[in-house]
C-alpha cells in the first residue's frame, strides 16, 4: 500500500487548493487525467505539473 491507514485520514482532508485542482482535472474532462482521488491527494504534485504541462492554458478561462 501507498500508505498506512493513518496517514489516508490526513491525507484525504483536502484543502481548498486540492478541491481546486480536482475541480479542474473534471473540468478538462480528459480520461487521461481522470484519477482516484486517493491517487490524487498522494501524487498531486506531481500530478499537477503533468496536466499542467500536457494541458493547454485554462487559466484564462
């Protein structure tokens, strides 16, 4: 497992700027970036810089 049952109980306590992001990964609504939330929470960093840098520019939107 990716982490203890702990640590998912933090983890899954998103914050403004995760609920955000997940907002915008339905927006774009590209399969390709549609992921388990968990995953999301765990990888978004990384996760982030991927869509952002696969992604047209949405922020003028």
């Amino acid at each position: 497992p990716l982490f203890r049952a702990g640590q998912v109980g933090k983890r899954l306590a998103l914050t403004a700027q995760d609920h955000t992001f997940i907002c915008k990964i339905f927006i774009l609504g590209k399969t390709k970036y549609t992921v388990d939330v968990v995953d999301l929470v765990a990888h978004g960093e990384t996760l982030e810089r991927q869509v952002l840098d696969a992604s047209p520019d949405v922020s003028d939107r």
